[in-house]
C-alpha cells in the first residue's frame, strides 16, 4: 500500500473522476494490484471508479476462468476476454518472442475493452522487477537505455496507462498474496517455460546479483527513474 500510494501521488497516477480499468491476469502482482486499489477506491480521498478485465490467451494449463466468480464476489465491474492468442501467434508471429506477442495481443484486446466500457485509465500490475529487466533487456540487447513509464498516453491519446507497482519488489507481491489468501496462479503461464526468453535469463542474472549485492534495486530505481516518467500526461 505505501509503494502503491507513493508511485501513485509521485506519478499522478490517479486523478478526481477517473475511470480505472484493471488488467488482471490471475497471477500475484495483478490480484494484490487488485486489492490495493479496492482499498485506496474506499478510503483514499480522491475519488474513482475500478473495474477489471481479464484476456484468456487460450494457452493450455494456464485457466483464469475462476476470476469470475471471484471478482463478482467483491461487486467490482468485470469483463472476460478470450481470445485464441496462441493460435494466431503460430500463424502470423515472424521473428518475435511469444511473450511479447501475447502481451502485445493482450494489451490490444485491454484498450479495446477500456473504450468499449468508457474507462479512461488502465492500470498494469508491472513493479519494479520488471522495470529494472525492462531496462537491461534494452541496454544489452538493443544499445538503448529504456523501460516501461510508470503513466503515459497511449498512442492513440485516449487513454492512460498507469504502473501503481513501480516501486513495489516482486516478493512482496508474492508474500501478499500468500499470506492474504489469495487464489493467485503463482507460477509464470506455461508458455514462458515452454518458449524461454530473453527475460528469463535477466532475470536470473539480477537475482545472482542482488545475492551479495543487496542494495542493487534501490540503486537501479535511482538509475532508472529519470526514464520512467515522460512530461506529465494530461
């Protein structure tokens, strides 16, 4: 909650009157995403409203068909998306990773849903683990220094995109999640391991570093905030 509240007001991530779509996958950073701003909807005092949507990439051994019953149960407006992601990825997908594929497919069918419920918002689940991936993905694999914003405008200039987690780790998501309960898919969707990525290796490399370096995240948010925000969007 104090990283959320902190990445939100630092950010301007929320604002009085808006509409806030969720991305929920079923995983533990989205479900703990999910609780937090349910918190911050009743008691913060800026005013908003929050819904959630979920796309079924159609992969197999990775169901969140039980986030329906469950969102329904905490009376938060809900709107399931499937789509045979996998199966246009084999079809159309040329020289790309299937990650970045489905997260693109995905993002797609969110905005789609965003406007088609008149949400001005979406909200991702991203923290700071995939941030600071983010930013050695570009820099070893494409000579950039770049990563995901924490709120920007989409392209199109009809809605944002906000990252509550940023300052948020990935264990702590975990812990909530274990510890609140919640019926998190707690380990990554089977296409990650069955198609490994560039990600996967960053990952690993950052978590043999942060062994006997325990301070590397705290100096690489440092290194990194200057190229998560862009001129406030308005």
């Amino acid at each position: 909650m104090r990283s959320a509240g902190s990445a939100i007001m630092d950010f301007s991530m929320i604002r009085p009157g808006d509409r806030v779509l969720l991305g929920l996958s079923g995983g533990k950073d989205s479900l703990s995403l999910l609780h937090v701003l349910l918190e911050l909807r009743d008691k913060a005092p800026v005013r908003f409203e929050l819904g959630a949507a979920t796309v079924d990439p159609c992969i197999e051994g990775f169901d969140p068909s039980f986030l329906k019953d469950y969102v329904s149960a905490l009376d938060v407006p809900y709107f399931y998306r499937r789509q045979d992601i996998v199966g246009r990825a084999l079809k159309t997908m040329r020289g790309d990773s299937f990650c970045a594929y489905c997260s693109r497919m995905r993002r797609g069918i969110l905005y789609a849903t965003a406007r088609d419920q008149g949400y001005n918002v979406l909200a991702l689940a991203h923290h700071l683990d995939d941030l600071a991936e983010s930013f050695l993905m570009s820099a070893f694999y494409g000579g950039s220094l770049r990563t995901m914003k924490a709120h920007y405008v989409n392209d199109a200039g009809d809605l944002r995109i906000i990252r509550p987690f940023v300052y948020a780790r990935e264990r702590q998501t975990r812990d909530f999640a274990l510890r609140a309960g919640l019926p998190a898919i707690m380990d990554n969707c089977p296409a990650c391991f069955s198609m490994p990525s560039q990600r996967m290796h960053i990952k690993s490399l950052l978590s043999d570093q942060e062994k006997t370096q325990k301070g590397l995240f705290s100096n690489l948010l440092t290194a990194i905030r200057p190229l998560m925000s862009e001129r406030a969007p308005k």
